[in-house]
C-alpha cells in the first residue's frame, strides 16, 4: 500500500472500537503516526498493539472529549510523543433510540455534549496546535446519515449531527487561511458494537424480535450489504491525505446509496 500519510500524526478519538478502531488502523497502515483516544483504555491499548504488531506507531490516551483539558492532554501527548499533530479524527460519539414525547433534558444533553461540545474541544485544541505549526492540517468529523433527515425515534441524535455537519461548515471557514481543511463523513448502516445496540433499542420499541430492525435496515441499502468500518477508514485516509488538499467544509455521504442528500 501506498503510504500517502508518511511522517504525519493523526489522533482519534474514539480509536479503540468500531469505525475509530478501522480508522485508527488505516492512518497507520499509510504511514502515520497515530495516537489513539477513547474513554475505555483497555481497547485503547489493543488497538495500539495491533498498529505496532504490523510495524506501525501508536500512542493511547484514555480521555473523555466532554472535558476541554482531557481535549487539549490528547493534542500535548501528540506533541510530546510524536513531534507534533497533522490529522485530527473526531469519531467519538454517542446515540440513543428514544421517542419524541419521551427524549428527556438529560437524553438531550449527553448527546450534544459527546457528539457536539466534544467535537468542538478537540477540534480548538488540535487547530492551535496546527496553526502554530504553520504547516497546515486536517480536521476529520464523523457526522451520520442521521444529520441528513429526521427519523422519529431518533430526534436528539439526528439534531447533535445534524449540528455536526453544520460546525464542519463553520470551521471549514474559520480555519481556511491557515490551509487546514475541515470536513465530515457521514456513514449509513455500519456493521459495529453500536449498530448491535440501535437494533435492540429498534426491536424494543417496534415490538420485533433482535435482528429484525437490523436485517429490513440492510435490506434498504442500494448496494446491498452492510457497511463495514473499513469502508468508513478508506475515505478518511483520504480526506487526511494530499489528495484532499482542496477539498473542505464538505460532508461526504459513506452509506451505499442509502440516503442521496
């Protein structure tokens, strides 16, 4: 494989599973030095293993993006370990699957504080440290075809991403004169840990057996499989590579066709 990211660092947030874990993988793959940022320290670690197993670099930093300074140790740690930070992926997220008159003020508020607020402390830590750099950069976020329409039982979700795809726009803007480009993916129906989750809350909801929200959900897919996070991986490798130079404040619809917005 190419290696199109040689000499870069890139962070991840949410690196230790599911679509964080495959693009953690594949920044290293091309050639970048990765540290890899979750909550959960332990899949952290594993996930680091596994770039070192094949020869890459990687650091972990367990943090929660809903706190500015666990933000700003991620970025320090990149500097310190690595020399600097190129490429920041903000894949931390969260989501529930709660109907309309019954979504809470605290339903609400986590998910705008992992998905929204999150994604705002990394990206102001990582954007000082790239400016000050002077080499420019990449700002990654991983928004849902979620933020592209409305769904019913998915109102707070849909808005945090929604919300997502519109601070890519806003950052794009404030960070084009230091040449570091911003932009968003939007993935459909990905095979992860979290899908399994959104199809028990569907079957709950909807009276269904487990796997029944899922199976109709993949049968809608165009292309006529599930997403997988490697599919996911590819295009933020290149959206984090030369590449893309010229391409920002664009959300990039990953879902098989799913949604045409």
């Amino acid at each position: 494989m190419e290696k199109r990211l040689e000499g870069k660092v890139a962070a991840v947030t949410g690196g230790g599973q599911g679509m964080g874990r495959a693009i953690s993988l594949r920044l290293a793959q091309e050639g970048a030095r990765v540290v890899v940022a979750d909550l959960k320290r332990e899949q952290a670690d594993q996930v680091a293993a596994e770039i070192g197993a094949v020869g890459g670099e990687a650091h972990v930093v367990e943090m929660d993006v809903r706190r500015p300074e666990h933000a700003q140790a991620m970025v320090d740690a990149a500097v310190q370990r690595f020399g600097g930070l190129d490429i920041l992926v903000n894949n931390a997220g969260v989501g529930k699957i709660i109907p309309f008159l019954e979504t809470t003020p605290q339903d609400w508020d986590f998910m705008f504080e992992v998905n929204c607020k999150g994604l705002l402390w990394c990206s102001q830590a990582a954007a000082r440290t790239m400016i000050s750099q002077g080499r420019g950069g990449r700002i990654i976020n991983l928004a849902s075809q979620a933020g592209r329409r409305g769904e019913a039982l998915v109102l707070a979700y849909c808005a945090s991403k929604a919300a997502v795809i519109s601070m890519t726009q806003s950052m794009a803007l404030a960070l084009a004169e230091h040449q570091i480009t911003v932009n968003a993916i939007a993935p459909g129906i990905v095979d992860t840990p979290f899908w399994e989750e959104v199809d028990r809350q569907f079957a709950r909801l909807h009276n269904l057996p487990t796997g029944e929200p899922k199976r109709r959900a993949v049968a809608s897919i165009p292309l006529g499989r599930i997403e997988q996070p490697e599919d996911v991986a590819g295009v933020a490798a290149f959206l984090a590579s030369a590449d893309a130079g010229y391409i920002t404040q664009q959300c990039i619809n990953v879902d098989g066709g799913n949604w045409p917005g």
